[in-house]
C-alpha cells in the first residue's frame, strides 16, 4: 500500500512504528526559579560528535523546553526497561510545579556541571548546555507547532558496574525504547553484534 499523509488509508499513522525503535530522551530541566520538570521523550537521539551534541524534540512549548531555555541547561537521562513504569508515570500531565520526581518516587542526585538533577536511579546521564531551539514550520508555513531542542553534552554520568574494560555495555543497562502506538522495545547485550566499516575504494 501507500500512505499518503493527506488521504490515509490507515487507522493509525505508521511513522513510530516506522522510525523504530527509538530511544528515550528522560529530560529534567530547571527553570529561572529552580522549579525542576522530569519528562520522557522519544523523538530524542545525539545529533554530533566533537562536540558532542543532543536534541529532544517537544510538540508545543511543553515545561522540558521552556525551563531548558530559562535555565540554559538540561540533563538527558537514560530510561531503562527496570525504570519502566517510572519513565511511563513522569508523563503524567501533572499540575504546574507538582514534582514528577516526587510522584513517580525518584530521587534527585546532583549533577556535575548543571544545575537540573539527574535521576539517581537511571545508570546514565548527559548533563547538557541548551545551544538554541528550533521551530519546525510545516510546508504550508502556518506557525509551528513542534519545537527541536539541541543542548552540547558537557558531563556524561555512568554507573560504574557498566563499565567492562573501558567500554559502556549498553546492552547491560537494558535501554528503554519506543515504537509505535502503545509498543515499547529494550535492548540486550544478547543481541549485540560488531560491524566494521569498510575502508579504502574509491567513489
């Protein structure tokens, strides 16, 4: 078949599950006043290396993006499939200054280089400085509706017990990640493999 964004044709978009698995970007933020916002993303990925950069991307001006501005400052937290329910409870739509820290029964540990907390209980954490936000306007130029956040990665946290021979088992931290509609996927160091990249040729 062919889905056609104007004519559909299914009952649900196929995008997520199309663009998929994709991780999640667990974002706490904190604002001008020190109010902290702790939520999941998953139009979330590294976008640079040297310097290393990040994006979350948030459909409408959602607390992540605008304490992120205020501030200045974001920490990408690694969602994992133990912290699961957790992940899924900071989406709650909560009342402004309610903590999604307090209510998803997480801790706030202290960062190194900025000044939103990470979550103590995630193995792994990307403490970030906020560059700029960019509107994603439509073809039709109507105003956007969706916002895409980059930070520059300043201080990455990792629980030591993931660390083998100086490498980061990602498999081992079980990574949180999300599909289509209701699905969510992890990764395992079961399922692990190594591919090199070819060298030499021409073209």
């Amino acid at each position: 078949m062919h889905y056609d964004a104007e004519t559909k044709g299914l009952p649900h978009n196929p995008l997520k599950a199309l663009v998929a698995p994709r991780p999640i970007g667990w974002i706490s933020a904190m604002n001008r006043d020190g109010a902290v916002n702790l939520a999941p993303y998953s139009y979330f990925n590294a976008v640079a290396a040297g310097p290393d950069m990040v994006m979350f991307s948030s459909s409408g001006r959602k607390d992540a993006m605008t304490f992120a501005e205020e501030g200045g400052e974001f920490v990408c937290n690694l969602a994992t499939y133990d912290l699961r329910e957790a992940v899924n409870a900071t989406s709650a739509p909560l009342p402004r200054g309610e903590s999604e820290f307090a209510f998803a029964g997480l801790t706030p540990a202290p960062s190194r280089k900025v000044r939103p907390p990470r979550v103590a209980e995630s193995p792994a954490a990307l403490e970030c400085k906020w560059l700029q936000t960019v509107p994603l306007t439509p073809l039709d130029g109507s105003d956007a509706s969706h916002f895409l956040v980059i930070g520059q990665v300043v201080s990455i946290y990792i629980d030591d017990r993931f660390i083998r021979d100086g490498l980061v088992d990602t498999g081992a931290m079980r990574p949180l990640l999300r599909g289509g509609y209701f699905d969510y996927f992890t990764a395992e160091s079961e399922t692990r493999f190594e591919l090199r990249r070819p060298v030499g040729g021409g073209g």
